[in-house]
C-alpha cells in the first residue's frame, strides 16, 4: 500500500477527531460553558492538520 495514502488516511482521521471535538466544544458552549481557549486550541490544531494534509498531495 502506498505510504503517502497511508498518511493521507491518518491525516483524515486525525482532523474528523477535531471536527468531533470542535462540535462538542460547541454543545458544552451552548450550555453555557466557557470553552473559548479549548475551541481556539481545536481550531489550531485543525489547522495544522490540514495544512500538513495538503503537503500531503
């Protein structure tokens, strides 16, 4: 199996984790919680993920 469509798949994986975590944040923010600097951390991080994704190409 191709190395870089392994890493592709892992990339993917990886940012659906924070798109997961990114929803919840918001369920919890609606609630009334103060998740700003969470959400802020998750964002980030998705960020990088797909930036890296892209190198990925």
């Amino acid at each position: 199996m191709d190395k870089d469509l392994i890493k592709m798949r892992d990339a993917f994986k990886e940012i659906v984790e924070i798109m997961d975590e990114i929803l919840d944040l918001e369920v919890q923010e609606t609630s009334g919680k103060d998740v700003k600097k969470e959400t802020e951390s998750a964002t980030g991080r998705l960020m990088f993920k797909m930036i890296k994704m892209k190198d990925l190409e």
